[in-house]
C-alpha cells in the first residue's frame, strides 16, 4: 500500500465513521478500486486499526465534556448520589446504553462474520428508507438534557442492530435519537458520547489481534499509522461540521446517498466487481467482533 493510498483510505474512514453512511460500505468500496484485497490480512489489519484513529477523534473533540462526566460520575459514587447533577446522570446513561452493544456483540460475534457483503447493501438501503421516514415525522424538539434511561437503552439497542454490516453505528444511533423526539445535533451529540466506551473497547480488543499481521512488514506498518492519523485528524474536522451541518440543516442527504451507494455495491457485487463474503471476509469481519459494532 502506497502512503497516498493510506491518506485516501483514512480520509474515507474519518468521513464515513461520522457520518450516517456506513464506513464498512465505503471501505469496501474505495479499497476494492484502489488496488486492495480484502483477502490480504494486512490490509484487514490495517481497515481494522484505522478504525482507532477515528475512535481517538471522538475522544479528543468532546474530551472536555467525557472529563467533566467521569468527574461527576465518580463524584456522585463518592457521596452515595451517583445521580446528583445532570452530567452525572448522562454518565451512567452512557454506560447503561453501552451494554445491548456489549453483550450483542459477544453473543452473536461468528453468526455476524458470517454475513455476506450484500448484506451491506441492504442495510443502507434498509437504513436509508428507516432514516427518511424518522426525518420526515420526527419531532426534532428534544434536546441532550432530556434523554431519560429508556432513551439510552434505545438508542443503545439501535447501537447493536449496527452490528450488522451496512448499518453505520452513527446512522443507527442518530435515526433512533432522533425517532424518540431528538433535535438532529443532540441525537448525533449523544450518538458520539455513547460511542466512546464499545468502540474503544472494541478497538484494544482488535488492535492486539491485528497487529501481529504487520510484524516485519515495514511498509504496510507505516501506511497503517499514516492511514490512522489521517483518519484522528480528518476525523475531528467531520465531528465539528456534522454537528454545525445537523444544526441548521436535515438529513435528507445521508438518505440518497445511503440509496444511491446500496444500490451501487448491489451492482457491482452482482457484476463480480466487488468480492462476495466467500472470496474474502467482509471489513465487518475486522471490525465488529465481540463487543465491536459495524460503523
């Protein structure tokens, strides 16, 4: 893998990640045409490490606000009223909305490696039609304020259903806020707080699995670490446009092109220019074993 390929693909990764599209869908594409294999283990190693950098994004963007929640939460525990202040309680809401993921995500890790890559396409077609109408009859009114424990145990279980390849964990947590009365940046707010915790996790759990399929591989290492700084620095950026895009603005745009890109991996999964899952593992395969979830 050449480094501008490396740059490309963690650019894919840090846009696709955030937004409501699905980042295995693109990975799968843009890899595919620029040259790489999925049956390569490096470069599933690689798809799979990238994945830390857009993590990482995450944790830098709000890490004023993941500070001041641990603090509260840990606050709250020392003076026996874990639910005192409201950063306190989003806290533990969190942790709460983590576990449908968590405990998915272990329980069904092989049958979802075993999904096949048109799988993918479904899903954001599927996705996409579910986004449209929760756009459409949504009513947008609530704010991060107001998210209650059902709410968090909501959004956590549309968290797990983004196990499923094609999903997007953004466009499965940020429709379900919003289907519960969410304005579009306080759903997308929450979205990326709740994803801290299982892609983190998530992402220790890979990296060390990975890892060993670049020792002695100096050129695809270097590419993988290029590919993950682009994917932490291009992936703050997206954070902080999504949020003022989601501000002022719908997202009727994240439905085309959710169509638009199903249909088009439908087609050239048909016309055999993209690998089914028996020629080679899905990047899901890489990036949503036990407790991981399919961006």
């Amino acid at each position: 893998m050449t480094l501008l390929v490396a740059v490309l693909l963690g650019v894919v990764q840090a846009a696709t990640e955030f937004l409501p599209v699905s980042s295995t869908a693109h990975l799968l594409v843009f890899g595919e045409l620029l040259g790489q294999r999925l049956s390569d283990d490096q470069f599933r190693a690689f798809v799979t490490i990238i994945q830390t950098g857009t993590t990482l994004a995450v944790i830098l963007f709000f890490r004023e606000q993941l500070w001041s929640l641990i603090r509260a939460a840990l606050s709250g525990l020392r003076r026996g009223k874990p639910l005192e202040t409201g950063e306190a309680r989003l806290a533990w809401l969190i942790v709460l909305g983590t576990v449908p993921a968590a405990v998915a995500g272990k329980l069904l890790e092989r049958r979802i490696e075993a999904l096949g890559n048109m799988t993918i396409a479904f899903s954001l077609v599927g996705w996409g039609l579910v986004l449209l109408a929760v756009e459409r009859f949504a009513s947008h009114r609530r704010n991060l304020e107001d998210v209650a424990l059902g709410d968090a145990i909501a959004i956590g279980c549309g968290q797990a259903l983004a196990l499923v390849p094609g999903t997007s964990r953004s466009g499965a947590t940020i429709t379900t806020g919003m289907a519960l009365g969410l304005k579009r940046e306080d759903a997308a707010r929450f979205s990326f707080l709740l994803s801290v915790p299982i892609t983190l996790g998530a992402g220790l759990y890979k990296l060390q699995k990975a890892l060993p399929a670049l020792s002695g591989q100096r050129g695809w290492a270097l590419a993988t670490v290029v590919g993950t700084l682009t994917a932490l620095f291009a992936g703050y950026l997206v954070i902080g446009w999504l949020l003022a895009y989601l501000r002022t603005r719908t997202t009727y745009v994240f439905v085309a092109w959710r169509l638009v890109a199903g249909v088009l991996i439908a087609v050239l999964l048909w016309k055999g220019v993209l690998p089914s899952a028996e020629e080679a593992p899905p990047p899901a395969a890489a990036h949503a074993p036990a407790t991981a979830i399919a961006p």
